[in-house]
C-alpha cells in the first residue's frame, strides 16, 4: 500500500475518533453536573428513603412485566415483517413506529381516553379490573411506548439471518416451529437480546405516558420528577444515580448473556443437521 493510501486511512481514523469523542463528550457532559448537587454526607441517607426505594422497585418489576409482553406479542409480528410479503405490511410497519414518534404524554393522552373508565366501558368488560392509577396502568404505558424498541430491532436481526439456512432446514424434513427455535431466533439472538436491553430500559424510564395513566403508584422516573418539582435537582439527584447504576449493571449482564450465547448458538446450529447430511 502507497503511502498516500496510508494517509487517507490515518485521516479518515482520525476524523471518525474525533466525531465519536465528540458524542461520547456530548453524552457524558450533562452528568457532570450530578457532582455539583451532590451531597456526599447524606447521598446514603437520600438512596433510602422508602419512596426512592419503592419506585425502584416497582420500576424494576413493571418494566420486566412489560418486556416479557412485548417479547412474546413483538417478537412474532417482527418474524412476520421481517419474513412475509403481504398486503398492508408498509401500513402495519407505521403503525409499528408510532409510540415512537408520538411524545409520550400524547400516547399517555390516548391510553387514557381507551383505558380510563370516565371515558370508555372497559371496566364492563373486566370489571374488578384498575386500568388506571395502579400497576396494570404502568405496564400499560411502559408496554405501548416502549414496543417499537423489541420490534424494529427483532425485524431487523431476523432480516439478518440468511434465508438459505431456514430452506435447507426444511428441506432436511424440519417443521416450521423447529426451524424458528432452532435456526431463526438462535441466528437473530443478538440483534433480539439487544432489543430487549433498549425496551426494558426505555419502560425503565418511561415518564411521559406513564404520568397521564397511573401517577401513582410512583415508577422512579415519576419519583424525579416529584422531587425535582419539589426540591429542585439536588433532591433528585440521588434517584438518577440509582437510575445510572440500574442501566449500567443491566447492560453488563446482557453483555454477558450475549458473549456467552455466540459461541452456544454456532454449536447448536452444526448440530442441527438431518441423518442425511451426518451421514
């Protein structure tokens, strides 16, 4: 290689390092100021307050509710996208995107008018039922804003996977539901496992339309915002860090799932093989 070619890759490294600093800069900046409200002696006593603890809880067991929902329901409509060609499917992929371009407290505003029992005869039809201001309204909300998450990210690692792999299958003699279990999900894990850690964590921190369904029970993100509301940013400041250190723990152990299923997954698929082909 010329040394002019050199240079052009050295150039272009370093433009890219220098915008990828920028961002990470852009990104990391605004949690400085955590250390100009900070209160060290009593950070300890402010991690315990029963509230804080309470809506994190909460937020833990609300958000996993939702993202097992949108695991079994999205997972199934991102195969059908990602694999089928049928009328309609550009309008049902816009209909898929909508809680993500719509602002939270719109399609707060919108679970309302459907759930809320001023405004519709849901409570007829499950009567016994609260849909909103309790636990079943958080997961309602967490659940229709965070679903494009799991869904876009799962159609898009199966539209991934090589199609060839799942025809051969077949071709061996394999059902559809062996092939789905045993070709396309391990081939699209990844992409999967990544949608689930931005769909928990984004019902994790689902403000907007969990606020017009349910403000209470308080999840932690409806907790800042009270005691922001209340106290200003030094009061809040200890549930954000919780928040911080929630989403950081999260993230190493689904990158550890993840580091842990490659190497299973190749297994697994050599060893899915008809008696024809290990003959």
């Amino acid at each position: 290689m010329s040394y002019r070619g050199k240079d052009r890759i050295n150039h272009f490294n370093l433009i890219m390092c220098i915008l990828a600093c920028i961002t990470v800069i852009y990104i990391i900046y605004p949690l400085t100021s955590i250390f100009n409200f900070v209160e060290p002696e009593n950070l300890l006593d402010s991690f315990a307050r029963p509230k804080v603890i309470d809506a994190l809880v909460l937020s833990i067991i609300s958000a996993s509710i939702s993202t097992i929902l949108i695991a079994i329901f999205g997972i199934p409509l991102a195969f059908c996208l990602a694999r089928f060609r049928f009328r309609g499917s550009f309008l049902v992929r816009v209909v898929v995107i909508i809680p993500l371009v719509l602002p939270p407290l719109a399609s707060g505003a919108l679970l309302l008018g459907v759930f809320s029992p001023q405004t519709s005869n849901i409570d007829r039809v499950f009567p016994g039922i609260e849909f909103t201001q309790s636990l079943v309204g958080v997961v309602i909300a967490q659940t229709y804003v965070a679903s494009p998450f799991m869904i876009l990210a799962s159609q898009s690692a199966f539209e991934s996977v090589d199609e060839s792999y799942e025809k051969i299958a077949r071709v061996l003699g394999k059902k559809n539901i062996e092939v789905f279990a045993r070709i396309s999900l391990p081939l699209a894990k990844k992409g999967i496992l990544i949608g689930f850690i931005m769909t928990w964590i984004r019902a994790v921190g689902e403000l907007g339309a969990t606020i017009m369904m349910a403000y209470n029970p308080h999840t932690i993100s409806i907790q800042i915002f009270e005691d922001n509301a209340i106290g200003g940013l030094r009061q809040a400041i200890p549930s954000i860090i919780l928040v911080i250190l929630l989403s950081v723990v999260v993230i190493f152990l689904f990158s550890m799932i993840i580091k842990k299923s490659d190497d299973k997954t190749t297994k697994d698929i050599l060893d899915f093989r008809g008696p024809e082909v290990k003959k």
